[in-house]
C-alpha cells in the first residue's frame, strides 16, 4: 500500500514547527521516527494531507541530568535513550521497558517523543513512563504546559494534545539507590507488542520496609493503569511472598481489559494478576541487592 498524497515541509525550529501546525491545524501531522506514523499512512489508517518533519530539530535531542530529574527531548531516539550510561544509571526501568520495543531497527529510528503520542495502549514506555511519574513537557503558540501522564493520555491512541502543539520535553524523577524495579511483559515472540506489561517500582526505606509501590498495568485498559489498591496493600511493609501474592490479585481487579484477537478479557486479567507477582519479586530481589 501507498500512503495518499501530502505536502512535506521540514521544521528545523520548535517555532517554525508550531507556526506550520497553526497554519495547517487538523490538515497537519508531524512526523519524527515514521515507525507508527508511516505504516498507519501507508494502510491509509491516517491521511494528513501535510506532514511536517522536526527531524531537523536538533535542540530536542538530548539526555541529560537536571538536579533529581532525568531530562529527554522528545526527538531524543529511543535506542539512545535505551543505551544511555545516565539512564541506565539512574532510571534503569525505563532503558529495560526500551529494549523490549519491537527490534533494535525500529528502537534505532522510534522516538521517545512519538511514541507518547503516539498512546498505543500496547507500547512500553507510556507504562514506564506512569510508573515513575514523569512529566511532559509540551509547547503551543499560548506558550508551555507540563502534564502529569494522566493528563497527557486520554484514551486510545489519544493525547490532550492541542492540533498546533507539540511534544518537547519528557523529565523523570531519578530513583534514589536501592529502589526495587522490575518491567517484565508477556509477548507470544521478543519483539511483539505486548498482552501484558507491568512496572513496579518499590522505593525502600529503614529495616527493609517498602516506603511506597508503585504498580503500571499496560495492554489491559485505554491507557495504562496505576494499580492504586495493590500497590497500598505494600506500602509500609516488609514485602513477604503473601503479601505480593495478595497485591497481584488486588491488581488483576483494577485492569480494565478487553477481549480481541490476541488475547480474551479473562485471560489478560489473570496474566496481570501473574506478571504483577512476577515483577513485584523481581523488584524485591533488586531492592536487596540482587
Ligand atoms: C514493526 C514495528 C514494531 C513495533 N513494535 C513496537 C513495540 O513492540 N512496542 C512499542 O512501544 N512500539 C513499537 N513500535 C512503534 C515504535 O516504538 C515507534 O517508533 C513509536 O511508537 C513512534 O515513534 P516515532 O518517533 O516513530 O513516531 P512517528 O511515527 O513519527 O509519530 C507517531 C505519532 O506521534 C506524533 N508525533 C511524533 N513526535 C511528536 C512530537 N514531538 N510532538 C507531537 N507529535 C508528535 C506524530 O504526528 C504521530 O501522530 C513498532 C513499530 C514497528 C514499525
């Protein structure tokens, strides 16, 4: 298949970018890396009729520190983001969801910027990005907004984001040393999108108690889900094997899933329930040193 026709500009500026959305408004669609935009064009699942390409946009790819933040532009590749020595560092969930995207072809052109806005509710960074509860950063022609990711996702394959908006930054709290994490994904071959995904991060505090939990469910709601009941059964406790037991069933009750072709409702609730327990070892067993 072919895409339809459509004007191609390029931007090399955030504001040359926003003034050709404003001129184009619902006509318009930027395009970064092309791995979600383009085959949807070529399956003429979208139609822009003008694509503006911030490829040129140099200023937004980076990684870099910002006093307790992890700072990335949204243009910043998700390979470089994947194989960043700070990230890896000081915010290794995120680089492990990464390498789970399709293949390192795909990482190699993807963005961290489109796939935010892209939503896919199978994709691996937004359920990394809720469970470390970053921001997004987003500019417009009324000027800057900063967005919790339950502002940012809406639905679907859905953002808040205006037509003549666009992403610029994403900044993520560090997590402080110790943290248990775990990002773990149930996928019928490496490389596919997934059934089931879950972040859990445990931020430890004296005598090996989890101070708070988080729990992301991806694959089984319109957006990802904090898994808020599940993850106050751990806070403030010693984690024991009955109590992970206890938060995995508490979070198959909050996911929100949906029958289709890959997988029925019941099947993806009773995964959650497993891999929440999976991931909830794996991140006790990183919290002590493992
Ligand atoms: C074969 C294949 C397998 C894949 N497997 C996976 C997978 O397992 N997991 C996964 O998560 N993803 C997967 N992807 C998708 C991949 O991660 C994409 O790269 C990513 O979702 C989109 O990033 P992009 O930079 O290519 O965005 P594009 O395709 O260029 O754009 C996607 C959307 O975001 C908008 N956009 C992009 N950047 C901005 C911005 N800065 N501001 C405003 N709007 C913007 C575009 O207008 C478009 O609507 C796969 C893709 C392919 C082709």
């Amino acid at each position: 298949m072919k895409p339809s026709a459509f004007e191609y500009f390029t931007a090399s500026t955030v504001a040359e970018a926003i003034s050709l959305l404003e001129r184009y408004e619902d006509e318009a669609k930027i395009i970064a890396g092309g791995q979600s935009l383009v085959p949807m064009m070529n399956f003429r699942v979208a139609q822009p009729e003008v694509l503006i390409d911030i490829n040129g946009i140099k200023e937004l790819d980076y990684i870099r520190q910002e006093d307790d933040e992890i700072v990335i532009g949204a243009l910043t590749r998700e390979r470089d983001v994947e194989l960043s020595p700070l990230v890896q560092e000081k915010c290794p969930i995120l680089a492990e969801a990464i390498s789970l995207i399709g293949h390192a072809s795909i990482r190699t052109r993807g963005t961290i910027g489109g796939s935010l806005v892209h939503a896919d509710p199978a994709a691996e960074i937004p359920v990394a990005i809720y469970g470390l509860d970053a921001k997004m950063k987003v500019v417009g022609p009324s000027g800057e907004r900063t967005l919790e990711p339950e502002e940012f996702f809406l639905s679907y394959l859905t953002t808040s984001l205006e037509p003549s908006e666009i992403l610029v930054e994403v900044r993520i709290p560090v997590l402080p040393q110790k943290t248990g994490w775990s990002f773990v994904e149930l996928t019928r071959r490496r490389g596919d999108f997934y059934i089931v995904a879950v972040a859990s991060i445990l931020f430890m505090g004296k005598g090996g108690v989890c101070k708070e939990a988080r729990i992301c469910l991806g694959g089984v709601g319109p957006t990802s889900i904090r898994a808020e009941e599940a993850e106050e059964i751990l806070a403030g406790q010693v984690i024991t094997d009955a109590l992970i037991e206890k938060a995995g069933q508490k979070a198959a009750e909050a996911a929100d899933p949906e029958s289709d072709y890959h997988a029925s409702a019941e099947y993806r609730r009773d995964m959650t329930r497993v891999f929440v327990q999976r991931g909830l070892a794996e991140a006790r067993n990183r919290a002590k040193g493992g």
